[in-house]
C-alpha cells in the first residue's frame, strides 16, 4: 500500500510538472513571438509530436499489462528488451516517414517550418517518443522517484532555454534545437538508469500475443486521437497558421478535467467489473451516480468559472494580441460539461469495448463532417461548434447502450438535482465576480486571485456530505470487496 501511494505522488507530481511546462512555455512563446503566423507555426509542429507521442503509447501501456499478466520473474525482465526496441523503431519509422513527406506536411499546413527545420523537427520526434517509454517502465520497476527527478531536470533545464531565448533573441531553429539536447539529456540519463534493456537475452520485437494486444489498442487510441485534432488539423488546411494560434490557444484542455476525471475512472472501472460479473446491476446504478455526484462537485464550478470568465484569462495570460482566443476558450469549455459521467470508462468496464470504438469512430466522421461545412463558413469559430456539436451528439449512443446493458434511465445515474444545485451556484458567484471586473475595470490577474476562493465556496455550500466523508467511501469499498 506504501508503494501504491508514493507512486501515485510521484506520478501525479510529474505529470502537474509536465502540464504546467508546457503552459509555461506555450505563454512564453505567444509573448516572445511578435506575430501570430510565427507562433502558429511553431505550434503546428507540436500538434504532429503530440499527436505521435500519444499515437505511440499503445506500446508502453502495452508494458504494463504484460508486466502484470506475466507471473514468472524472467517473463517480466525480458518484456522490458521486446517493448524497448520496439517503440525504438516505431520512433524511427515515424521520424523517417516525417522526414521523406515533409514537403507534404508543409503544403498541408502552409507552414515552411516542416520542410526548413525537417532535421530538426524529425529528430525532435523521434527522441520524445522514445523518452515516452520510461514513465511505463520505471512504473513497473518500482523506481518513480528517479522518475520524478528527471522530470524535475526537465523543467529546470527548459525554463533556463526560455531565460536563454529572451536573453539572447533566439529563433526557432535555436529553440528547436535546445529542445532537442534536452530530450538528449532526458534518454541518455533514462539508458543510464536501464541498461536491463540492453543486457538480456531474447529477441527484439513483440510476440504474436502481445502485438494482438497492442494493435486493436493503438486503433482505439488512434480514432479517439483523431477526434481531439481534426478541428486542429482541418483548421491548418483550410485556414492559415495564424489562424491556427489563434484557435490553438483558445482550445485549450483544462488539465484539471483530466486529473479529476481520470482519478474518479480508476477507481470505477474495477468496482464496476466486479459488480457486472457478479450481476449486481443495481449496485452499478448507484456507483455511477455516486461517482457522477464526485465529478460533477469537483470539476462543474472549474468548467463554470473558465466559460464565464473566459477571455479576462486568456488575454491575462497571452496578451489582448489573444482576445478572440478567449471567446474561443468559453465555447471550447462548454463541450467539457458532460464529462463528469465517464461513458467510456464504463462501457469498457462493462464488457461494450466494441461499441467504444464504434462510437468514437461515428464521432470522428460527424466531426470531420461538421468542420467542413463550419470552419469555411465561420472560421475558427465553425470548428468550435462542429466540437460542441459533435461531442453531444456522441453522447446518444453510450446513453442508450447503457440502457439496454443495465437497464438504466439516464436519470437514474445523472443526479440532476445535485448537478443543478452545482451549476447554479457555480454560474451566480462567477457572474458576480465577472460583474465587479467589469464595473470596478480591475486587473485581468483579479479573475486568477479570485478563482481559488470561488471554487472553496461552491464546494463548502453544494457538497454533500457523503461524498466527502471518507469513512462512508471506504466501507462502500470494503462492502463491494467482500461480495
């Protein structure tokens, strides 16, 4: 239990660390940069990366269900070898094919950037996909904290790239390049720390078992993946670059929906399998709801206060260059406002996988659809509504799977009064300091001073007890454990 717990700290540590380097470095560079062209072009490069770091995680998510499927200590250590050398050439594929269409890529995004810094952008890939196989690896090895120190170097190493550009005037060849030596840095000291890899016997590439496990992952993950950036890439192709720093910064994922959602989704998906394999329907009802309760208490009055309070934190943060980015942001908030019951997960806990790949592949045509018939006609503004719509119109199916699978009205695990109760109070006390902004003219920072106290407020007035009493969670636990 000890272990669990440090490596949770450690990890949700690192990952905050990432989230809020990226953000750091992203609102440097909208300030350093004095026309948007420049920055929405540096930014197109990151939404390939990101696009193929995430399209790559497949392998070492891989690594984790092997490593907990194989019992015999030899079958887990030579995993290590198979899995590296694999996403080791997976990383060279993609930074090689990168490498030969980068006139493509550069006429499809009107962005020179791909064909002038093609070495660079390739080798700048291909080191953060690899570099992406050690959060898995040091998991499953019990050694986090070494994990979490890199990470630290990381960030430490960046901000001085980021005093080094504002000190020396660097372009982005320069920027590129420095974020290359420190993903450098970041695989040599991750290999000194693994050379296991290198030691054991064994072949090099995945087996038939594991590489069946992987492939229908990566096929998941690439379609859910294509539904987050098809208003990104669409935009590049249709519109200009600066264009696509205008929307980039606006459709902006608040990393909090992901870290309360996602904690709230690991403790459901077991309870929930072990509840539909023992039949107890009902029980299901009431830990969907509760875990719907939890969400909707803890991320409503975040999605409440970004909608209303939208543009005062963006150009806060961006500059007024950036205005239109945070109408933007209000509209690109309003798609989260669902998200608190967890679709997805439970569908996959409850035996409809299937219908999860059905369903986002649905949602990536409705979207690819909706953005060419909006983003013409509206701009930036058109690939907006094509998510707000299509991410609703996704919901109608996982709605009615559930309740031909569990017998489920949506209201019988929605708690809508509780939901209301959150909503409103929410929409009252961010209108009310929206109102003393504009009246009293204060200072844009005046919505960030005020966002910690507000979301305290909500939660002392709307939460139900039970929600937070944590001896009634844990002998719920204890109650699901022993059936």
């Amino acid at each position: 239990m000890k272990s669990l717990r440090h490596n949770t700290i450690y990890l949700v540590g690192a990952n905050s660390l990432q989230v809020a380097l990226g953000l750091i470095f992203s609102i440097f560079l909208a300030r350093y940069f004095e026309q948007k062209e420049a920055f929405g072009k540096y930014q197109q490069l990151f939404v390939i990366i990101n696009f193929l770091v995430s399209f790559s995680s497949g392998i070492p998510m891989g690594l984790s269900y092997f490593f907990g499927t194989y019992l015999d200590y030899t079958s887990r250590i030579k995993i290590y070898k198979r899995f590296w050398w694999s996403m080791f050439f997976l990383a060279l594929g993609l930074g090689g094919i990168l490498f030969l269409f980068n006139t493509i890529l550069a006429d499809f995004f009107q962005n020179n950037y791909f064909r002038e810094y093609s070495i660079l952008f390739c080798g700048l890939l291909t080191l953060k996909i690899i570099n992406s196989y050690y959060l898995q690896y040091y998991l499953t090895r019990g050694k986090l904290q070494f994990y979490f120190v890199v990470i630290i170097t990381e960030f430490v190493l960046t901000i001085i790239l980021v005093i080094a550009i504002s000190l020396f005037n660097l372009q982005i060849k320069d920027i590129l390049t420095g974020l290359i030596l420190i993903s450098l840095t970041k695989l040599i000291v991750f290999g000194s720390n693994s050379l296991l890899v290198f030691k054991i016997k064994g072949p090099i590439i995945l087996s038939k078992k594991e590489f069946e496990y992987i492939l229908p992952m990566i096929a998941i993950s690439m379609a859910s993946l294509l539904t987050i950036y098809t208003d990104k890439f669409m935009i590049s192709s249709i519109l200009n670059p600066e264009s696509f720093a205008e929307y980039q910064v606006g459709a902006f994922s608040i990393p909090f929906i992901g870290i309360i959602t996602g904690s709230v989704v690991t403790a459901l998906i077991p309870a929930l399998a072990k509840l539909k394999s023992e039949g107890d329907i009902h029980e299901i009802k009431i830990q969907l709801r509760n875990a719907t309760k939890k969400t909707s208490l803890f991320l409503v009055p975040i999605l409440i206060y970004c909608i209303l309070l939208g543009p005062h934190l963006i150009t806060a943060l961006y500059t007024e260059t950036y205005k239109n980015s945070g109408y933007i942001f209000q509209l690109y908030t309003a798609s989260y406002l669902l998200t608190v019951i967890a679709f997805s997960a439970v569908m996959n806990a409850i035996g409809l996988q299937k219908w999860v790949l059905l369903n986002t592949i649905l949602n990536l045509s409705l979207n690819v659809i909706l953005n060419l018939i909006l983003i013409p006609k509206y701009g930036n503004f058109g690939a907006v509504y094509a998510t707000l719509a299509s991410t609703y119109l996704g919901y109608f199916l996982p709605i009615h799977l559930l309740r031909k699978q569990i017998s489920a009205n949506f209201l019988e695990y929605f708690p809508i009064r509780f939901y209301s109760k959150i909503l409103l109070l929410s929409t009252v006390l961010a209108l009310f300091i929206l109102y003393l902004m504009n009246h009293y003219y204060l200072n844009k920072w005046f919505a960030f001073i005020m966002a910690v106290p507000f979301y305290f407020i909500i939660l002392i007035i709307a939460a139900d007890k039970s929600i937070l009493d944590k001896n009634q969670v844990i002998n719920r636990i204890k109650k699901i454990g022993r059936k």
